[in-house]
C-alpha cells in the first residue's frame, strides 16, 4: 500500500478562530485529538479550512448557533 493514498486531496489552510468565526457562518465542529481540543472546519472553493478551539469554547459556538437559529 501506498501512503499517498491515504493522503487529503483537499488542500488544507489553518487560521485563527477569530478570523475563522468572522469569515465562515456555516461550519463544523469535529473532534481529531482527545476531545479538550476541538477543530472548526468549513470548506470554501474546495479548501478546507481549520481553527482549534477548547471544548468549552466549542460548546459556547454550539449554542451561540442554536440560539441564532
């Protein structure tokens, strides 16, 4: 087997959670590591963007979404 295929083929671009939260409203909340740090994800263009947020701040964006909607 080769690694590469394994490998993303969406390119990957990290940014800070304050920009992260000012550029995309549609986004989700996924769990990579243990579950205290949690990953903001939205794709734009075929580029998947990312932010790392603590779980409670992950838990304040969830309700923060319900209440808009």
């Amino acid at each position: 087997m080769n690694i590469a295929q394994f490998k993303n083929q969406m390119p990957e671009v990290r940014i800070e959670t304050e920009d992260f939260e000012e550029r995309f409203s549609e986004y989700d909340i996924i769990s990579q590591f243990n579950g205290i740090i949690l990953t903001l994800v939205a794709v734009e263009n075929n580029i998947r963007y990312t932010s790392y947020v603590t779980a409670s701040y992950a838990e304040f964006l969830r309700k923060q979404k319900e209440a808009i909607a």
